[in-house]
C-alpha cells in the first residue's frame, strides 16, 4: 500500500516500483488522502481551470484513474479535502476543513479501516518532513505512522474492520539530492549540459540534509509505465518539464532503481536491500 497526499503524488514517488510489484503479481494499492482540488494547473502547455475547486477535483480524479491503469494498481480515496500550499510572510491560515487541520485519530481512521481492509504486508509514505513543506504531505505522514502503529492492535479504531498488522513502513526517496546530482554528473560525463547545473551548485542545495537510503529497487523496465502515469496527470505535470529532463537512456543506465528508507520492520532484515519484501517472503511464504 503506498499512501500520499494529492494525486499525482504517486506518480513521482516509487511509481515504477509500484508498477514492477503489481507486474511480477504483487496486489497494490494506492491510497490517495485528498482530491487535489486546491492545486494549481502547473502545466503551462494546459489550458486554465476557470470552474474552481470542484472542477478540480473532477479533472483530478480522471488524471488519478488514468494514473492508475497506466501503473497497473489499485486506488482509493481517502475522502479528505485539499489544505493547498500556504504562501507568504507570515504565511495565512489554513482552510477550515481542510486535511491537515483534522484531528489525527478521525484523520487516520478511514486509513486504518483501509489497511484492516486491504492487509498490506508493506506500507510506503512520507518521511516527518513530508518530503518537502507541504501541510498536506506532513498529515500524510502523520496518518500513516499512525495507522501502521495502530491497525494491528484490537483496543484501538474497534469500529473500523478487523486488526491487521502490516510487517514493514518505508518513506519514499523521490528525486533526492543524491539522485539530482547523480544525474547532473552522468550527465557532464558524457559531454550533455545538465539541467541541473545551478541548482545542485546553489547553497540552498548544499544544505537539505540527506536522509538514509535502506532500500534501492531495480525498475528501469518500468519507467515507461511511471511516465505513462506522470503524463495522465496533464495539470501537474509538464511533458516538456523536470521529471522528464533526465534523457531515459543515461537514467536506465545510470540510475535504474527507486530509492526508499525503511523506517520500521516487524520481519527479520538487513540492511542494504533490493527488495520491499525482504523478510517479509520468508514469513508469509
């Protein structure tokens, strides 16, 4: 199970790891807390969404499914309402209602039906920062620490299925930094420009920390599948844009895998792994 914010979260995060596991017969789902429908048209090649948050969400929902089948998963929502992104100094308060403003147990209990629901052995989220500031992806986080910790225990969430204990909780990698300078040195290696040049040389690159990498699973033979996905979502995701400034054939080469952190096992594993399910095989096989 892979729980993010927004849709087109999962397309950027993990996605052709997803797309392996469900190729090789693994069961996955992505569980998608809000509707997206306060995010931005950040395609400049698509046209503006003049009918607001509810035309948003439409759009986004269809994006979603299209996502979906493009990676060869299952989807569900979450039912909650996008926070957007707070911009300025001081930044403004959050919309009432909105997801990150929900108390955390009534905001993780439809997550701990899902888990109790679905039983995933394996849970992929957000680290505690979200991955970058978002009110939404630090909830998301929030809520997927809580409902690995609580699923599994019969005195809590009694009215939301029966307890189910999921063995392993990862955070996704995403583009780090390692991954963007990796590509912007293969990338002056073989004589191309980087489009990454300035940033990675910047000082606000040098100091975002980097977190452990655990876990890199081989899937450049899905990285098709994982485009596929990032094109669906056609108001987020510029085809001519960021994630696809990386030529396919250095990344292949260079960079075949996803990177991911395990952040808590209840199975027997080591460090360094290929696998999501390392450990988890031999106790359920």
């Amino acid at each position: 199970m892979a729980v993010h914010a927004h849709p087109d979260d999962e397309s950027s995060k993990g996605a052709a790891s997803m797309a392996r596991y469900a190729a090789e017969g693994v069961d996955v789902l992505v569980a998608t807390c809000t509707g997206g429908e306060r995010g931005d048209v950040l395609n400049p090649h698509y046209p503006p969404v003049t009918g607001g948050p509810a035309e948003m969400n439409a759009i986004r929902r269809a994006e979603m499914a299209a996502a979906a089948q493009a990676l060869g998963v299952r989807h569900q929502w979450l039912g909650f309402v996008d926070s957007g992104l707070p911009e300025g100094d001081p930044l403004p308060p959050l919309p009432e209602g909105c997801f990150a403003l929900v108390p955390l147990e009534e905001a993780a209990e439809p997550l701990v039906r899902l888990v109790r629901e679905f039983r995933p052995h394996v849970i992929t989220t957000y680290d505690p920062t979200g991955g970058y500031p978002h009110p939404d992806h630090i909830m998301t986080h929030r809520v997927s620490a809580e409902a690995f910790a609580a699923a599994g225990d019969p005195e809590r969430y009694r009215d939301s299925g029966e307890p189910w204990t999921p063995l392993k909780l990862y955070y996704n990698h995403g583009f780090s930094m390692a991954r963007i300078r990796g590509a912007h040195e293969a990338l002056l290696a073989r004589g191309l420009e980087s489009p990454f040049g300035e940033w990675v040389e910047s000082r606000a690159a040098r100091e975002i920390p980097e977190r452990e990498v655990t876990t890199r699973v081989v899937c450049a033979d899905w990285f098709d599948a994982r485009d596929a996905a990032l094109r669906a979502h056609a108001t987020q995701i510029d085809p001519t844009g960021f994630f696809f400034a990386i030529p396919r054939d250095v990344e292949r080469e260079d960079w075949p895998f996803e990177e991911f952190e395990l952040a808590e096992s209840r199975v027997p594993t080591s460090v360094p792994e290929d696998d999501l399910f390392a450990g988890v095989r031999e106790v359920v096989a």
